[in-house]
C-alpha cells in the first residue's frame, strides 16, 4: 500500500494545475501517488493534463459533477494509509505531506492536520498569512471574547468558522475517512462539514507555520451566489451543532463564562439565525435522508429557505440604504466582503 494518496479536483484552471501537480510530485516525502480527477473543464485543461505522463499520477476525467464529487471520485480510488486534497489553483510547500505525517504517525486521535495559510493572488504574489482562525477571519463576531475564538481548543472554535479554508488544508488518515464518509455535495461548505464531522470523532491539529499557498483570484467558489452560500452555513450548523452541544466531552469546565452564552456568541449566519433555528427544530442531524435531500436544488423545502433567505437580505440591504443614504451595503454583503479584503487586503 503506498502511505499517502493527494487528490487534485480540477475545474478550468489551465492556468494553475500544471503548478498544483508539480508542487504534489516536488514533496520531500515521495511515497505518494496523485489522482487527478477533471471535472468537466471546459478549457485547455484536459489536453494539458492527457499529456502529463508519470508514474505516481494517475489521471481520471468525469462529466461536470461538482468539486465534491470529484473529490469523493479521487479519494475512492485513492490507495494510501493517509489521504490530501489539492484544489488546481492552489501550491503545497515541498515539506507540507512529511510535516503532517509526523503529526499523524505521532497522535493517533488526530483526526485531521492543517496549517497556515500563504494567501497568494493570481500571479502567485504573496498577499497575507492565514493563522487558522486567529487572523484573516471571515466575519467579525459581536464578542469575540466570549466565543469558542478565545479558547485554544481547535474542534470548538471550527464552530464560529472554517478556519482551516479550504480542502487543500486536509491531511487525514484513511481510517477517520471510512468512519464518518464522504464529501457531502454541498458547494461552498463542504470543507467545513467534513471538517466538523471530523472534529466530531477526533483531534484537530494546525500546524503553525504556512504550508500551504492558497491562492485568491476572480473564479474563487466564494464569489457566485451569497444566498445560496448562506443556505448552505445554516445547514452546515444545523446538522453538526447539536453533537457538539450535546457531547458533553466536548464541554470545558474551564470558561470564564456560562457554555450556552460561548455558543450563543459563537454562531454568525449573516442575520439568518431564523433559518438555522427552524433547521434545528426540524433536527436535521437525526434525519440525513431529509437532510441530504436539501441539498437538491428542487428541493421545495430548501426552495423556501432560499426565498426566506433573500427577503432577509434585502429587508437588510433597504433598511441599511435608509439609514446611511445609500452608502453603505447590507450588512450580509459587508461580511462576505471583510473576507475578501482579509486576504487581499485591499480594501472594497
């Protein structure tokens, strides 16, 4: 069996795969094979990738499916003890596969190794550092202070953001993989539901030191559809949260403040905390059948959801108009915005 299989989902990026497999094939740990699984790319990359001959690389083509589902693709083929993900536009460091394996073959209740984060722009300039999720946060919380942020406590603080960004930052052993599944076909939160399944059956570990480049650029996922984004963070919450509150491992006997007022502080749905309420009383972490059948885009549920999803939107956008003159954007905007401008550092 070879130790580590890396899965690279590609998806129009003729521009960057080429970099991405090189930096997979460059690591100073070589016991390694690559799945490349193209997702449908319209562009020049399958012709780029059919060209590409070597023997720890194996290339895989699907119908347009989904990063999920390119990701699920590469990982059931995968062979190793360990497993990682590389999306096309992004750049490991040449020593970021041995550095996570002297976390994983040191702590077997690890469940998943992270690290920082060198954010880059499309030319690949260095544009900011992301130390998990004590910088570079996508949303401001009302107290900081009193939320699962000001805890050293990895799993807990997954809960106020997806610190770790991206599923270029997964290192896992096969063994968590085969207990707690695949990548839900979610579109912009499937990294964070994997990784709070995780953090759900074991540690989470942030190497502090950026071993990954994650690159910033006008096709980001993150850009498209801030509705259906929304959508998808409560429903995230609504299916992970309840095993965090009720798993009373999980609770510290050490804060400062009462638990359900960290938790309390610690959620940010973009306004939006009638939606994960009645996602919660709908109690979505018993039912995956119903769950999973939200995530279909004619779903009728979910496509009351979004309309109730946008009404909240744009009541907040007109009353923010009101008031500043037309000055200032809706405040859901103003959060996806702070994320952009936290690892561009250009301010919008």
């Amino acid at each position: 069996m070879v130790e580590v299989s890396v899965v690279i989902p590609s998806y129009n990026h003729e521009k960057y795969i080429l970099e991405a497999i090189q930096s997979v094939l460059n690591q100073s740990h070589k016991d390694i094979e690559l799945i490349v699984v193209d997702d449908g790319s319209t562009d020049n990359s399958p012709s780029l990738l059919s060209e590409i001959k070597h023997d720890r690389l194996k290339i895989v083509f699907q119908k347009n499916q989904g990063a999920h589902a390119a990701i699920n693709l590469g990982l059931s083929l995968a062979n190793g003890k360990y497993l990682a993900i590389l999306n096309s536009d992004d750049i490991y460091h040449p020593q970021r596969i041995e550095k996570a394996l002297e976390i994983l073959q040191k702590n077997h209740q690890v469940g998943l190794v992270s690290s920082y984060l060198e954010i880059i722009n499309a030319e690949g300039m260095h544009l900011d550092v992301k130390q998990g999720y004590y910088t570079c946060s996508p949303w401001a919380l009302d107290k900081p202070e009193k939320s699962f942020r000001s805890l050293n406590i990895l799993k807990l603080a997954l809960l106020t953001e997806n610190y770790l960004a991206s599923t270029s930052n997964f290192v896992f052993p096969r063994i968590i993989y085969e207990k707690i599944g695949g990548f839900n076909p979610l579109r912009y939160t499937h990294d964070w539901d994997f990784a709070l399944r995780v953090a759900r059956e074991a540690e989470i570990h942030l190497i502090k030191q950026p071993l990954l480049k994650y690159r910033v650029h006008e096709r980001n996922t993150i850009r498209e559809d801030k509705t259906t984004m929304i959508f998808e963070i409560c429903w995230t919450l609504a299916v992970n949260l309840p095993s965090f509150f009720i798993n009373q491992s999980l609770w510290v006997s050490n804060f400062d403040f009462h638990p359900i007022e960290v938790f309390i502080n610690s959620l940010y749905t973009f306004g939006c905390g009638d939606i994960l309420s009645v996602m919660l009383l709908q109690r979505l972490h018993e039912n995956r059948t119903y769950a999973l059948g939200l995530l279909n885009p004619q779903n009728p549920d979910r496509l009351v959801y979004l309309e109730a999803i946008r009404r909240i939107i744009d009541k907040s956008k007109k009353e923010n108009n009101e008031y500043t003159g037309n000055k200032i954007q809706n405040s859901s905007t103003n959060a996806i915005n702070r994320f952009i401008r936290s690892i561009t550092k250009k301010l919008i």
